[in-house]
C-alpha cells in the first residue's frame, strides 16, 4: 500500500465519494432537463446531499453548475419559423438565468456562513460558561481558614 493512500482520511474519503455523486447528478438533470432547472437546490435533492455541504465542501461542483448553466443553449426555445433568431434576446434571457442562478446561490451560501459565525459565537460562549461553572465548582478558600480537601 502506497503513503498516498495512507494519508487519505474517512472524511476526505467521503467528501469524494459525495463529489462523485454531485457530479453524477448534474450530468443526470443535464440529460434530463438541459439548463432550464438547473440550481445548487436541485442538484442537492438529486444527489440526496444538503446544500449546505455543497456551498461548504464542494464549491468546484457550484462552479461546474454555473459554467454548464452558462453554457447550455435552449435551442428548443428558439423559434424554428424565424429566419433570422434574435440573439440578443436569447443571450438575455441567458444572462437572467445565469443572474437568477448567483442569486439564490448566493443567498444560500450567505446563510450558510451566518450558521457557521452563529455556530462560533456560540461555541465560544459556551467556552465561556464552561470556564465560569469550573470557577464555581472549585473550592472557595476563606482568609484564615484552612481548605478543606474533598474526596471525589
């Protein structure tokens, strides 16, 4: 067995295996509904993965969804009868999906990051409570008075 695999941890171990996934789903809502649907929320449900774990620990497969998003052409949208097709209507519409795409992706990461600073601020209070309750339970020695040891 070589160092490399080793080195590899159970989390990074599962956080390629869950990459792995990711990227099996998108190719999946690509073959099944183009770019039309495409969204971190619907690639979380095809996945079967939070999208928290996603803006956390995969933002390549976010920046994989957006480039495939930016790239895909709905020429089923365009109107077979025109001669002549208006593209800048067509790289406008475009431009909203990719700007409706990096708005709710963007919300969801915001959220994301709150959770973590509320996910500190509350364990460092909790670090300081723990501190005052180790405080509370040591022994209080009075001026002019022996401790008394416990047993514990």
């Amino acid at each position: 067995m070589s160092g490399d695999k080793m080195s590899i941890t159970p989390q990074q171990k599962r956080r390629d295996a869950t990459a792995q996934r990711l990227r099996a789903a998108l190719a999946r809502l690509l073959a099944q509904e183009g770019s039309a649907k495409l969204s971190v929320a619907a690639l979380a449900r095809e996945a079967g993965v939070g999208r928290n774990a996603i803006y956390v620990n995969h933002r390549d497969v976010i920046a994989e969804l957006l480039q495939t998003a930016s790239h895909q052409i709905d020429f089923a949208a365009i109107p077979k009868a025109a001669p002549d097709p208006n593209w800048h209507a067509v790289a406008a519409q475009l431009r909203e999906q990719v700007r409706r795409l990096a708005t709710e992706n963007a919300r969801l990461l915001k959220r994301a990051q709150d959770a973590e600073l509320a996910i500190e601020r509350i364990e460092r209070r909790a670090a300081k409570l723990d501190a005052e309750l180790r405080a509370l339970r040591s022994p209080v020695h009075l001026h002019g008075t022996t401790p008394i040891a416990r047993n514990a």
